[in-house]
C-alpha cells in the first residue's frame, strides 16, 4: 500500500499518563477516543472541531494503530460442525 502510515512517531504509552493507553503524543488524546468519534459520527470535521489540535496525519495514525492490532491477531481454532 501507498505511502502507509506509521505509528510510532504520533502514538506513544506512557504509564502514568492516560493510565497507560495510547495516546496522539503531545496532545493526550487516546486513541480509543478518536476511533470512539469515527465510529459513531465518521465526519472528521466534527471531529477537529472538538479537537482543534488533531491533524488527519493523527486521524491516520489512530486507524493504523487499530489495524496493526487487529492484523496481528492469533484467528481462533475453526471447530468442525458436527
């Protein structure tokens, strides 16, 4: 894929901060709230407009992270119907 969007230089974990979820670095934004906004009102400029802050580089940054984490997911054992 073009140009794929990394995490590591705008999520961080820091334990302490957030209790330790990731976060946009340098905003406290969790990533879970953004991913929270997308899924319930995908309009991302409802989304700026609550956070000012947030850049659609972070936007992309959250939804890589999120699927990082689905892609790297063990698939559960396919059970035989009986």
């Amino acid at each position: 894929m073009k140009n794929k969007p990394t995490t590591h230089d705008r999520i961080i974990r820091t334990p302490g901060l957030m209790g330790g979820k990731p976060v946009i670095k340098g905003h406290r934004i969790p990533v879970e709230l953004v991913l929270e906004y997308l899924v319930y009102d995908p309009d991302l400029n409802k989304m700026f407009e609550a956070f000012p802050r947030l850049t659609i580089e972070d936007v992309k940054a959250c939804l890589a992270y999120a699927h990082k984490l689905v892609e790297n997911e063990t698939p559960e054992p396919q059970h035989a119907h009986l």
